[in-house]
C-alpha cells in the first residue's frame, strides 16, 4: 500500500455539461481531459481521488464525441471531497478553461447512471456546395434501404456494420429553420471558409447509440454507398443534444432533467 493516509472520501457527485465549439472541436477526448483537469486545478475544486499509488481525480466521461466534431452536449461526472455549489462551481470551470470548451450546467447527481441515460444523440450535419434538393433525394434512398453497410477502421481492424439500423430520424432542415440554428457555419472549419453565399444542405439526424456506435461519418460513407452523394469539401458536423430517447416521437430529451427536477422542488420549498 502506498505510504502517507488515503485520499480523502467522496461527499458529493456532480455532473456538467459542457460544448467543443470553434477549433476546439479539433481536440481529442484526451486533449479535453488534460484541459479538464488542468482547470480543476485553477479553479482550486477539491477533489475526490483514487486509492492506489497513482491516484487520479474521480472524473468520469461518457459519451464523447470524436475528434473534429463540435458539440453542444457533452457530459462528464466527478465526485469532491468537500460540498460544492453548482452554480459556483460552473462559473470558476468555465473561467478556467479555453473559449470554446464552455461549461453550460452543474448539477448535483440524482440516482441512476448518467451513462444509460444517454441513449441516442441529435447531430446537425452541414454539406457546403450540395443542393438541399439533391441531399433530400439522398436521405429517402438511405432511408428506404433495408440496411446500409459499411466500413470503418477500428483499433481492432476494418469492422463492416448496419449503418441504417441505428438511424431513428434524417431529415433535410428547411432553408428557414438553417437560418434560425443557433450553430451557423463554423468560419473554422477546414473548407468551409468563405461558402455562407454558396448552397449548403443541412441535415438532421438522430442516431440510437449502438454498439459499435454509428457516428455521422458512417452515414455520410452510408450516403456515398446507396444515393453516390459526396460534398466536395468536409461536412461540418456538431452534435445538438445526447440523452434518452423517446421511442414514441423519436425525441432526445435532457439527460439531467431528474436533477434539474429536484432542483426546482428544492426551490419551491425555500
């Protein structure tokens, strides 16, 4: 056993939502928990750590998008030693980490796993130069396809998977609703600098979180493969929410919705 007394117990669990935006969409799931925890420093957040002769912040993180896509909705759960203010607590993460690491909300745990909650995530994907006519025409072949499968190198080598089973929704916004997204075209973007004026279909798409996961660029490969649909420069991809999923209507609700419920019952009783 190391030497010198065990890490101090955890008193509370916290989870956080926080946004990739800009270039920092470019940031691998390590570069964000080095950022992280480099924050957790500056903000002087008191901890919870593993026992072991490395012990290590309790920090957990589910569901993170891939390296190069933007999102709105990532979440990660840690546990301190000492009781924290949430609302406190969100506003020194987020002055301690760079902009477009953002940290949107704080919330103490309620019980349940965050992790199953996440059952299915809502992705914008930005095709500059392609008509939305003709990415329309390609999403209803997709969609009418019994199975769409595809290839991906993995860690363990070329996996070929049903990209199609997991799609619960694809749709072509409308020029109207692309106006009114709160994400526009990332001037970031590698390609994409300078097309705001040119035509840029817009999809909507949700995903059901399988395993292997189905990420937006299998659809894409999904789209070359049954409809020949390639954009001529990359697609801009932004995840616009993750969380369970509603069978009946196909909506991702808020996975911290039983936090944000005990929070507004705490409220009413002050």
């Amino acid at each position: 056993m190391p030497e010198g007394p065990p890490p101090a117990p955890a008193v509370q669990k916290l989870r956080l939502r926080y946004t990739k935006r800009g270039r920092l969409r470019f940031t691998s799931h390590r570069d964000f928990q080095r950022a992280f925890e480099r924050a957790l420093r500056r903000a002087d957040v008191p901890m919870a750590y593993s026992a072991g002769f490395t012990p290590h912040p309790k920090v957990s993180y589910a569901g993170a998008a891939p390296t190069g896509v933007a999102s709105e909705a990532e979440y990660l759960e840690m546990s301190v030693a000492r009781r924290c203010d949430p609302a406190q607590l969100r506003t020194l993460l987020d002055e301690s980490l760079p902009p477009g690491l953002d940290v949107l909300d704080v919330v103490e745990a309620a019980p349940g796993n965050l992790a199953e909650r996440l059952q299915a995530s809502v992705w914008e994907i930005r095709l500059p130069e392609i008509e939305p006519a003709d990415a329309a025409k390609a999403v209803d072949t997709f969609l009418a396809a019994p199975s769409v499968e595809v290839d991906r190198m993995t860690k363990n080598g070329l996996r070929t998977f049903d990209a199609r089973a997991a799609v619960v929704a694809f749709t072509v916004a409308e020029p109207a609703d692309a106006e009114t997204a709160h994400h526009e075209i990332d001037a970031g973007h590698p390609g994409v600098d300078g097309l705001a004026d040119r035509p840029c279909a817009i999809l909507r798409l949700v995903v059901r979180h399988t395993t292997p996961a189905v990420r937006p660029d299998d659809v894409l490969s999904g789209l070359r493969l049954v409809a020949d649909l390639a954009p001529p420069v990359p697609a801009a991809v932004t995840r616009l929410a993750q969380g369970p999923l509603d069978t009946a209507t196909g909506a991702v609700t808020d996975p911290l919705a039983p936090e944000h419920a005990v929070t507004s019952t705490g409220n009413e009783e002050l």
